[in-house]
C-alpha cells in the first residue's frame, strides 16, 4: 500500500498524490507481484524489489524538488 501511493505520487508532475495515481500504482504494484510470482519468484524476494522500487522512487522524488529549490 505504501508503494503503491509513491509510485502513485510519481505518475505526478508536482509530486502529489491523487486518487488516479494511487490507483496507477496499485495497479503497477499489483502486475510486478503477480509477474514475478508467475514466473516463481520467492516471496522475499518479492519483498525486497519492492523495498528497492520504494528507495527509487523516493529517490527520485527528493532529487526533483531539490532542483526545483
């Protein structure tokens, strides 16, 4: 759930959370789990994509609004 609002936060051009953007991520996050569990990946490595795709996204968000400072 909480991936999925930042990847959320990201479909943003100011970095905001909307509902359509919520429901983008939720939709992204829910393909990537059900991607990989198809193709049998072990659930905590599941996790850790996930972990990793947060750490990115936030990432990302932090180095915008710091160039727009």
């Amino acid at each position: 759930m909480v991936l999925a609002t930042f990847v959320g936060a990201a479909f943003s051009p100011r970095n905001v959370v909307t509902i359509l953007g919520a429901m983008l991520g939720a939709v992204f996050v829910a393909l990537l789990s059900n991607g990989l569990i198809l193709i049998r990946v072990d659930n905590s490595w599941i996790d850790g994509w996930k972990g990793v795709l947060i750490l990115i996204v936030v990432s990302a968000a932090a180095l915008q609004n710091r160039n727009r400072a």
